[in-house]
C-alpha cells in the first residue's frame, strides 16, 4: 500500500545512517524503550521514510501523546515534541483548519523559541505535524518532519500526504496494540490451568490451550482443525448439532455465561465430568464460541464422599439420622406409610469404654450384619446416634407386623456376639412408631418411636412398645420431674431410709437395705416408685448413685460411733454405677472417708442389669468382692440371667424376689422354686435372704425349706434413720432369745 499509494520517486526509505527507536515504553503494548534498539517496529521506520521525503527534510517522528513512545529519523532525540506541537496559549501559532501545524521559523514562534527542541541539540527551526486522530476523532499522537532550517512556505500536496501517512500510523499502531492484545491472550491461555477451547460456527476447533489438550489426552495441536464434536458424547450429538445450528441462525446461546456440569469424551474413549463455561462472539470471520473447561472428577468425588458422609454414619458405615429424615420426608410427601423402629442397643457404650472403639466398631458392625440378616429386602437399617439404630419399613404401618419385625430383632440379641477373644453381650429395647398415624413430619415420627423406645426401657428393655399418644405427655411429665429433681438433690430433699433384715432362728437385726426417699416440700414422702425411674433413666443417676454410697457409709459410721451394733448395710447400684467403670475406687474412697471396713457395706446388683457383664462392669465387683465388700444378686429368678450369670458374677448373697415369696404357701411352682435357689445358693456357698415376708406362715415355710435371712414388713418397713437407730438399740439390749413379737412391738 505505501509503494503504491505515497512513495515519491527515487523513495528508498531509512538510510544506512538512519535509526528507528522507540521511546519510553508503556503505551499500546510497544516494546520496552530501556533498552532504545535501534529497530522497525510495525514498520514505522519506512513510514518514516517516505514522511522525510514527501517534505524533503532531514527529521521524521511519529510521538505519542504524553510522550509515552516516539519513533524518530534522523535525529537521536526530540523531547517533548508532542507539547511543541500543542503550543500553549490563548492564540496559538502555526494550526492550521485541518489539526495540522506548521511553524515555518521557530525562532519567530513567541510560544516555541524556547522548547528543548529549539534551543536543545536538535536545534529545530521547521516543523510540520499531522495529527494521528483515533476511531473517535480524538489525538493520539503526531506525524511530523522538521529541519534545522526555516522555511517560507510548506506545499499543500506535502500536508495531504502526510495526513494519509498519518492514517496509515495509525492504522498500523492500533493493529499493533490488537496484535500485543492477541500476543497477551494466547500467552495468557498457555500458562492458564484451566483448560479453554475456541471453535468457529460450524464446530471446527481453531484454538486449544496446552490445558484443554493435556485434559483430554491430545498432542500438542492435534485438536486444531477437529470438530468440536470429538468431545461430545455421542448420545448428545443431536442436542450439540441442534444448538450451534440455533447460534449461527442468530440465536442467543442458552448455555452462555452459565456453568454447567456435562460429560466429555477423551482422546481415548473415556468420559469425563467437567463444568463448562460458554461464550460467544461475532467478528468478521463469522461466529466464534468460546468455553472455558474444568475437569469436575475430584470436586464430584469430593462431593460424593460430602453426601456420603451428610448421609451416613462414618464408624458403621449405616446410613445416619439425616438419611432416615430424607427416606421419611419422600414417603410422607408421597402420602405412602411406614414404620419405624427405634432400637437401644444395650452393652454397646460399655464395650466402647472397656474395650475401646476398635472393638465397639466391631462390634457394631457383626450387629449390623444380624439385624439386616432378619430384615425385608426393602428395610433400612440406620444408625441414629450412640447406642441407637433405627429400622424404617416402607409401605407398612401395621402395629402387628411391626410387633413381628421386633421380635425378630430382638431374637438377633439372644446369643452373644464373638469379636476376636471377647464374647459380648448386648440387649436391646425397640419403640415404634407409624406413618402418617405418629406424626406429619419426619422428625415427628423419630420423637414419636424413641418415646416409645424410652418406654420399652422404662419397662426393663428386651421388650416392644408402640407409641401412644398418651407417651408424650407422660415425657412431658417425666422431664418436668426431672427437673424438680435436680432441684431436690441440690437442696438435699433426697434422704435414706433403712429397711431391717433378720436372721429368722435369732430374730436379731443382721443388716439393713438403704432405701431411697424423697421428702417433698408440698406433697410429703414420696415412695421410690414415684421417682426412681426418672432419676435411672438421666444424668443424675451418677450423681445420685454415688451419694447413696457416701450416705450409707456415713450413716453406718454415725451409728457405730453412738455405741449401736450396726450390721452390714445394703446399697442398691444403678446401671449408670456399673457402667462408669469406677465403682469400686468410689466404695473405697467412701469407706476411707469415714472409717469403716470393707465387710460393712453390701451393694446390690439387679439381675436386669447384669444380665450382660463385661470387664467394665465385672473388674470393680471383683476387686471390691476379693476387698471384702459383699455383692448381693437382687429380684433373682425374675428376668433372664442364667446360672451361667451366676457364676460369672462375684456374688456373696442371692435375694428371693418377693414375687415368689407372696404365693409360696398356694403354688407349687413358686415353692419349687424358691426351694431351688436356696439349693443353688448353698451349693455356691452363698448367703440368701428372702423378701417381702408379710406373715408367720410364710416365714415357717421358708424356715422349714433352710432360709435364714428375711427381709419384709413382718419385720419393719423402711425406717427413718432415728426410728431405725432406736431398733437397733433395743436389739443390742435383749439376749439373743427376744421373742420376734416383741421386736415387732419395739418397732
């Protein structure tokens, strides 16, 4: 264009002597000017050239404004040339109308005599400028030549020619500055982690980044020339057809500017999730759609292993609570029905703390696999919280088949699990509830059945309650009884009673039970029956537990210190005692504390509760039984234990329920078996006493079948610590042959 359009004749651009630098850099991406090389950038240096030679003068320059770049011929330096072309003041010389200058003798300019480039080495005296006008009219630089010489005139024809230079520069400085654009973007995609690809309308792919190729397994520059659809699963090639078929038409890309999750097929036939960013473009090469790609495998498997863990119980691998409330919410807002049952796993914590959470895990884990082995295909076994699963069985709400379900379960608890050398013994107690009858919500429903499960332990455990609406006002009641018991035992309103026992031959007093009572401020005495469950089945059965002991101790301390015979006396444990671990360092601390010996105290192990021993329970009754503390079996012959139970236990005594004891005289069976364990306790050398004696005759009967020790309100019921002291008094000041008449009497 320059040859044809304005070279003169004989034109030949630069000379040997001749330099081309640029100035200082930062101006529309120019190479740096630190190091001034001597070079043609855009081909400046020629457009320089014909400049010098339309006006046959010895100086070319293209300047930018600000005096950001300058290109120069013919002189090393003009500083500030592109203020010396915007002269200062209110009437400035040498404009023309068209934006050019000329200022034919500098010397003479009253604004520019003294510019450096008139006074400096350049010593300028002529100078002719064109502006470089951008795409809004607006001046980004100037075109000039200058001499050292004045001049009279400078040619109209030169001007023009200089103004289409002048367009030429600019041209070729805005190609410039979009090529260093082109030059930052591609370095840009090169070094970008992400993976970017660029196709044209009809899919071809002109641009892929080292990211984008290394992602799906191509060579450096195999992917140019492909169509787009080599990525494209080929169950999703008439949706991706159809769609750039919509945006070449014209249409507005739906994809564009959102992230979407798809699927991408690599080089070598494996699918691959990735999020997909589009856009697109219209240039005068036609349509251009551009997408930034991530690979999404991690984030996926990262947000797999979330919903996993959101959704399932991390040490037993069943799912948890949040999935049960998601299966429940889906089967309500279909309007279908279940039942669920909520399962308290008894012996679990225990193994957790004596053995450790490798062996609970382990022991969770061989549960697991029996319940789900006793479950319908479509069942779900959860893991809610600590000791506590739950069964949910869609499409029933029938209480007998939940009836039935639990059984089964229960039956899956009947022999003990092995886990490595450890023979483990859990039980379990079940609640149920339904859906819709139990509740409109989930969680509803989950309160609903654990009511029912708190229920189904009051009552001893091994057994199945469903839920009744009636259970959520007596939870109501039971929490707000809690509550005044805390209260209670702040305030000490808790206080032991001590019920005697006897030796039937002597009718002497041989020990005491401890008892619990409570002295209400409105209601009176207060019998443990109406208390008692509530403090077993919270935290403060701990608390309270371990203040018997304290209490007893002191009480028979008290006693002995007045001069009183006091007997062994009798402390009943609660489940909580047992599973703390600890129970036999507190009874030592207690006896320590107030002087007594090891053979005074006697603590009383139901058979509910230990029905399943394990060395957290086992190793503090042996250390205190090998101590001297004596370990009664109470209410014996009412739950499940086995005589293998017995002989697991370090026991000193075996207490008759007094359910036995009241029909003795009218059903052989209960006098076979009273007879029974009075045989067994003699053939395991232990003492037994028998309750709840009420009358001569049954006391006869029982002495007549070899039972020495009796306890009941034939002989007293539980006394005040006063009233009992005095009991003791009077036994201590009578021979051993007081009538049992007159002991009754004194009381």
């Amino acid at each position: 264009m320059l040859d044809d359009a304005i070279r003169p004749t004989g034109a030949a651009g630069p000379t040997d002597r001749d330099t081309v630098a640029t100035a200082p850099a930062g101006c529309l991406g120019m190479a740096s000017a630190d190091t001034c090389e001597p070079r043609d950038t855009f081909g400046l240096g020629r457009l320089l050239g014909f400049a010098a030679d339309i006006a046959d003068t010895p100086i070319a320059a293209i300047s930018l404004l600000g005096g950001n770049r300058e290109w120069l011929r013919g002189c090393a330096s003009l500083p500030g040339l592109t203020d010396f072309a915007h002269a200062r003041g209110a009437c400035p010389h040498g404009i023309e109308a068209d934006g050019a200058v000329i200022v034919h003798d500098a010397l003479a300019d009253p604004l520019r005599r003294t510019h450096a480039v008139v006074t400096g080495e350049a010593g300028i005296r002529f100078y002719a400028g064109v502006p470089l006008l951008g795409p809004k009219g607006d001046i980004l630089g100037w075109l000039s030549v200058a001499d050292r010489l004045p001049r009279a005139a400078f040619p109209g024809r030169a001007r023009t020619r200089l103004k289409r230079l002048a367009r030429i520069a600019t041209e070729r400085l805005e190609a410039g500055r979009a090529g260093a654009v082109r030059d930052h973007a591609h370095s840009f995609m090169g070094a970008s982690q992400f993976a970017m690809l660029i196709s044209d309308g009809v899919g071809t792919i002109r641009l892929a980044n080292p990211a984008c190729e290394r992602m799906l397994g191509y060579e450096p520059g195999a992917m140019l020339g492909l169509n787009v659809r080599v990525i494209v699963p080929a169950r999703f090639h008439g949706p991706h057809t159809a769609g750039m078929a919509a945006m070449v038409a014209g249409g507005t890309p739906r994809l564009a500017g959102k992230s979407v999750e798809v699927t991408a097929v690599k080089r070598d036939g494996t699918e691959l999730p990735i999020e997909l960013s589009l856009s697109s473009w219209r240039s005068e090469a036609g349509l251009a759609i551009g997408a930034v790609i991530r690979d999404s495998s991690e984030r996926r498997n990262r947000d797999a292993r979330l919903l996993r863990l959101a959704h399932q119980d991390p040490r037993s691998g069943l799912p948890n609570r949040n999935r049960v409330v998601e299966e429940l919410g889906a089967i309500q807002a279909g309007g279908g029905e279940a039942t669920v049952l909520a399962l308290g796993v008894e012996g679990l914590r225990g193994a957790n703390d004596s053995l450790g959470y490798a062996i609970g895990d382990a022991l969770l884990e061989a549960l697991s696999v029996r319940l789900t082995a006793r479950l319908d295909a479509g069942a779900l076994l959860a893991r809610i919280q600590g000791d506590e699963l739950a069964v949910l069985l869609p499409g029933r709400a029938d209480p007998l088949a939940a009836q039935a379900c639990a059984q089964a379960l229960v039956s899956a608890f009947a022999e003990p699990i092995q886990v490595g050398d450890h023979p483990l013994h859990v039980g379990v107690a079940i609640g149920a509830a339904l859906v819709p009858n139990h509740g409109s919500e989930a969680e509803e429903v989950l309160a609903s059945a654990d009511l029912a499960l708190h229920q189904a332990r009051r009552d001893g455990g091994r057994c199945f309650r469903l839920f009744e609406p009636a259970m959520r006002s007596a939870e109501a009641a039971r929490r707000d009884l809690l509550d005044r018991l805390r209260i209670a035992v702040e305030l000490g309103e808790l206080e032991l009673h001590y019920q005697p026992q006897v030796d039937i031959e002597t009718g002497r007093i041989c020990g005491s039970e401890a008892l619990i009572r409570w002295r209400h401020p409105e209601r009176g005495l207060l019998l443990p029956g109406e208390f008692l469950p509530a403090i077993e089945a919270s935290v403060l059965a701990l608390s309270v537990g371990w203040w018997t002991i304290d209490e007893a101790c002191r009480q028979t301390a008290a006693w002995r210190a007045s001069g009183l015979p006091a007997a062994r006396v009798a402390v009943n444990l609660f489940g909580a005692q047992l599973r703390a671990g600890t129970l036999d360092a507190v009874v030592a601390e207690a006896l320590e504390r107030h002087g007594l010996a090891p053979a005074d105290i006697e603590i009383e192990v139901t058979e509910t509760t230990a029905l399943r021993p394990d060395d957290t329970m086992l190793r503090p009754l042996r250390n205190l039984h090998a101590s001297g503390v004596g370990i009664a079996f109470d209410d014996f012959g009412t739950g499940f234990a086995s005589l293998s139970t017995l002989k697991n236990f370090p026991l000193t005594k075996l207490k008759i329920d007094r359910s036995f004891v009241r029909d003795l005289l009218t059903d052989p069976f209960d006098a076979a078996i009273v007879k029974g364990m009075l045989d067994i306790g003699r053939g395991l050398d232990l003492h037994v006493i028998a309750e709840g004696i009420k009358t001569a005759e049954q006391e006869a009967a029982l002495r007549d079948m070899g039972c020495r020790l009796a306890q009941g309100f034939r002989y007293g019921k539980a006394l005040e610590p006063h009233v009992f002291a005095s009991r003791l008094a009077a036994d201590a000041g009578h021979p051993a042959a007081l009538p049992l008449a007159d002991l009754r009497q004194a009381s």
